[in-house]
C-alpha cells in the first residue's frame, strides 16, 4: 500500500507518523515543498526578535522522520499535479510521478496578498514559513510598516519595537476577530510601542525596485521593508484538481474521519473545514492544536481505522511585550451573529495572588441567556 502525504506541517508529519506506527509495513511518503518539516510558523516573530534561531521552529529534523520512522521524506518537493492515483512532483530541477493508493491532503494556508499597487516590490514580506524569517533579519532599515494588526500583525510588530514601526489596521481597532472594548485594552498598550494607525487602508506601495513608501487614504510612511499581515487562506489548488469537494468555508469538505467525497482521499490541517463546536457549524479554523490533532485522526482513518474528530472551540493566545491576550469560544460580536440571546460582562481584576507579585487581568465573559 503507498500512502501519499502532501505537506510536511503539523498535520501532515502527524498523519505521517501514524500510518507508519499502525501499518510499518506500508510505504508513506510525504512532500514538501520547502526544506522545513514539522515547522512552528508562529514561532517566526522570535526568530526575528532574535529570542530563538530559525532551526528551532522545526520540532523535530528530517532526519528524524527519515532514520526513527522510515517514512520517504521528500524537501524542496513541489506537487505540480494531482490526478487518481498519482502525483506529479517537482525536484531538483526536474518532474517525476509518484503512485499513491491513499492520500493526505495537509497543504496548509497561504498568506493573502492584497490587490495594492506595487505589492510586487521588494522588501514586502509575508509570514508563513521558517525561511520567511531569515528574509526578514536580513531586510535592512529603521523604518517598518505592518499592514494588519492581528496575531501575526502585533507579534512582528512586538519583535521590531525596537525601530520605528508604523501599523496600519483598516478597522477601528487591532485584534479584529476581538471585541472592541477587549481590543480598546490591547490598543493602549500597542500605542505605547509602535504607530498605529486605525480606520486607514493602504493604497500602492512606491519605490523604484524596493519599497520605499506606503501610500494610504490618510497620508504617507516611509518604508524601508514592509510585512503582510491581513490574513490567510487555505491552499485548495490540488484539491480542485482532484476534484475533490470545498465546504462552504472556502477549505476542502471533511467528514468527521477526516475523509474528503473521494474515500480514498483525506485532508487535515489548515486546508481543510473543521466545526466549531460552540455553534454546531463548519468553520475553517487554521490553528496549529487543531491541525496536529486532524492529522492523528487523518492517520488512524487512512489505515481503515474509525475515529472521529470532534471539531474545536478555536482556543487562541498571543501576547504584546508583558501583555498576554487569549481568546476561547465565540466573542460577543460572533455570538450575535450566530443568533445567540447574549449577555457579557468584562471585570479587571488581579492576574495572581498579591504575594506572588500581582498583575492586571481584564476578563470578559459572553453566556447565551438561554441556557
């Protein structure tokens, strides 16, 4: 039996990893397209801020997977088409088929580019993969404009405070998928650091061959490089090309076993459409937790096993210098949305008792009134 896994993220190497464990006797193969397995993008804004080095964002090496686990490991290995039964793969410069009776789909999510004039410049960057990272050390100048102010937004931005950093956020407050009065408490503490700008949207971006300026509806910045960060999208492509089916969130249509309309074809990670568990709904939840644990399941299904996975909440952290910010359900505004009867409430409290050294905790919480 050969077992094909496109993408080597969280969810791919999970699934990987777990067809070898129940079946050794099968051929798993796995290809990626950069030269990073088991990669933490979120670990990228330490890398940048020099906490860490680019190596430690894969959590296990190649050697790893190759030697301890047998699996045919495949970097800098580019799917450039898929049809029933086979892949046709890019590397070292030349295509070559692979036969699969099974296949994971775990390609991921890929950074939105915004249809701005001169977004082709360089020195405007995206956050996606370890060696993003390294790009971004070596970008030169004092002067940075992010242009979105969500996790990835304020992480970068915390990792360059110590230049003059501009952040550009469309909507009237930073963390937009946060309500305003949590996100009004986060924006004070940004305001501190860097420029934020709100209520602005870029424009064009100017120079000659290298950004040099930011043009928006309110004014200009200069710009030395820039960093990309409205968001993301799920990498769908060879699933059209499979046929395989999309869901109504845009990412590939799963069942609860991680299988797509075609049986012998699964797909888990950030490509693929999960529940929420809160509302009952599809929802695209591109989160690494949730991708590791859509790959085990993935893995154990592709072996004729019969687990489920349930869906997820959406548990999210992220911090700003000493500020911790964490999100978990529905905020109030999505709550509303779904239909909820919504009340909330937000307190500041003590983070820890006073003998340990105390801090500020705001805590807001959203109940359905029925329930």
């Amino acid at each position: 039996m050969n077992v094909a896994v496109v993408g080597g993220g969280a969810a791919g190497m999970t699934a990987a990893s777990r067809v070898r464990a129940l079946k050794p006797e099968w051929k798993v193969s796995v290809f990626e397209a950069s030269n990073f397995v088991s990669h933490a993008p979120c670990g990228i804004p330490h890398v940048v801020a020099g906490i860490t080095d680019v190596s430690s964002l894969m959590y296990y090496p190649p050697e790893f997977f190759i030697k301890k686990r047998g699996i045919d490991l495949h970097l800098n290995a580019r799917v450039v088409e898929a049809g029933y039964g086979y892949l046709v793969v890019e590397e070292n410069g030349r295509e070559r088929r692979y036969d699969w009776d099974r296949l994971v789909l775990a390609t991921g999510a890929s950074p939105l580019i915004p249809r701005i004039d001169g977004v082709g410049l360089e020195n405007i960057f995206t956050v996606d993969l370890p060696p993003d990272a390294e790009r971004i050390i070596k970008a030169k100048g004092e002067n940075i404009v992010i242009v979105g102010s969500g996790y990835v937004g304020l992480e970068m931005a915390e990792a360059l405070s110590s230049r003059k950093v501009t952040v550009i956020e469309m909507l009237s407050h930073p963390l937009p998928n946060f309500d305003a009065d949590v996100a009004d408490v986060v924006r004070k503490e940004v305001e501190k650091k860097v420029n934020l700008r709100l209520n602005e949207r870029v424009e064009a971006f100017e120079g000659e061959d290298r950004v040099e300026k930011v043009v928006t509806d309110k004014g200009e910045y200069e710009a030395d490089f820039v960093i990309l960060a409205v968001g993301v999208k799920p990498n769908i492509e060879l699933a059209k090309q499979l046929r395989v089916r999309l869901g109504e969130t845009g990412a590939i249509e799963v069942d609860k076993h991680m299988t797509t309309n075609i049986d012998e074809i699964f797909a888990a990670g950030d490509c693929a459409e999960t529940i929420n568990i809160v509302t009952g709904k599809k929802a695209w939840i591109p989160l690494a937790p949730v991708a590791n644990k859509m790959g085990y399941v993935a893995g154990v299904n592709v072996c004729g096993g019969s687990i489920e996975f349930p869906g997820a909440i959406g548990a999210q952290i992220t911090k700003f210098h000493d500020m911790e910010i964490g999100k978990v359900g529905l905020s109030e505004a999505e709550a509303r949305k779904e239909g909820f009867n919504v009340e909330s409430i937000m307190i500041k409290t003590r983070s820890r008792a006073h003998y340990y050294g105390e801090g500020e905790l705001w805590l807001k919480m959203v109940v359905d009134e029925n329930k």
